[in-house]
C-alpha cells in the first residue's frame, strides 16, 4: 500500500440533477483508484438550506425567504494538483449544476493505494 497525496471533494446537490454532475466531472476527470475509475460516494439524501440575498438570482427559493431542499451529498478523490482541482469545479461541476454557488468542499487528504 501506498499513500498518496489527494483532494476530498465533497458537493451538495439536488437529487434530481445528480447524475448531470456525476456526467460533468466524469468527462473532465476519470476519478480513477488503482484499477477503477468513475470512483465516486453518494450519500443519502439529506437537507439542504439557505435565504437568497438581494442581488441573488437563484434557481430555487425566493429573495429573503429561507428555502429548504433535498440534497444529496457526492464525494471523490482527485490527485493534489490544483490545476486538476480547478478544472474539475470550474468545468465539471459549476455548469452542470443548478445552484448560483454551490456548496463545494476540499480537503486536503492522504489516498491509500495498493
């Protein structure tokens, strides 16, 4: 086994436009562990909440309302190479997904590796 210097990303995301993420970081990023790729965690579905600001245009919800949705949480590891980091955000998640500003985490992490 090896470790490997790596990125956790974790995105929250309508159940309904999962698989339009999913497809969006697979085509930037195969997601690749040892001899699997599309290597991705999906976690149940949850809740997810927020209040649209004014100067907002926002997908669902209304300017100063508290909106509450349902909302699934995907997880992959990438290689720590912040360029690789950015190109998965910026051309596999941010166009397909349907939040203004998606809820997007990273941390910086150790893979295991056979």
């Amino acid at each position: 086994m090896t470790l490997q210097p790596a990125y956790r990303v974790s995105v929250q995301v309508p159940p309904e436009h999962v698989q339009a993420v999913q497809e969006g970081i697979c085509a930037v990023e195969p997601l690749q562990a040892g001899h699997y790729d599309r290597v991705l965690w999906i976690d149940a579905v949850g809740e997810e909440q927020f209040r649209p600001l004014p100067g907002a245009n926002p997908a669902y919800g209304s300017i100063g309302e508290v909106a509450k949705v349902a909302s699934v949480r995907l997880v992959f590891a990438l290689p720590r190479d912040p360029q690789r980091l950015a190109r998965v955000i910026e051309l596999g998640i941010r166009p397909h997904h349907p939040w203004e500003v998606p809820a997007i985490f990273v941390d910086e992490c150790w893979m295991a590796l056979p």
